[in-house]
C-alpha cells in the first residue's frame, strides 16, 4: 500500500498506532489492524505522481523496527511486502533481525526472479 493516498471508512474506526509514530509503514499498520479487527483492505489502480524518489533513512529503520516488535507477538507469522521494503514478522527477535536484512530482501528478489524465468519457460513449452 502505498502510503500517499488512503481512504478510511470512518465506520471501521480505524487509528494509527501510537507506539510506531513517524510516517512510514503507516498504510501497512492501517491494513494490519484492520485485518485484526476483521476487516478487509483493498488496493484499487489509481495513479498519483510521487514526486520524491524517497530514502532509507534512520527514521525509517527504526519505525521498521519498531513495526516488527509492535507485531511480532500479536499475529501469526507473516511475510510483509510494501512498496519500499519487505518486512517479516515472526515472534522471534532473534529471528525477525536476522530475516529482516538487507542480504534476506536481495535473495528473495533473486529467487522470485528465477521462479519467474523458470515459470516463463515452462509456459512456453
């Protein structure tokens, strides 16, 4: 979900987590919680121009962060992807640091590749 442009049905009373705060991750967090509540969300083709290439600054690392270990004990296990990051959640710190490199994000690109190619060969056949 891309975080520009949300709309909210006032009815679901849907709130920001508080203990996150910032401005990232915040589409993601309104998705999660609504998931919670049993909810659904839904991404519709709607074109908006973001006129900011964006950063991975230190403010965005620590709302990551602080996403996992808001999430990591209140649902199952889960693979997160979001436009600017992958995020996996599992109640394991030590484990969620670990899956949560840079290094983990670049394999599952390049597996997701090679299934891709391996899928398009295949059809062909």
């Amino acid at each position: 979900v891309d975080e520009n442009f949300i709309l909210v049905k006032n009815d679901a009373n849907l709130a920001l987590s508080k203990n996150i705060g910032g401005f990232h991750l915040y589409g993601t967090d309104l998705c999660l919680i609504a998931e919670i509540l049993g909810y659904n969300s839904y991404v519709i083709d709607f074109h908006i121009r973001h006129k900011s290439g964006g950063a991975c600054t230190e403010d965005f690392l620590d709302t990551k962060k602080k996403f996992i270990a808001k999430y990591k004990n209140v649902t199952k296990p889960r693979f997160i992807r979001t436009p600017c990051t992958i995020i996996i959640v599992t109640s394991c710190g030590f484990l969620n640091s670990i899956l949560n490199r840079k290094l983990v994000y670049s394999l599952k690109k390049r597996w997701d590749y090679i299934v891709a190619k391996f899928r398009a060969r295949e059809t062909r056949k």
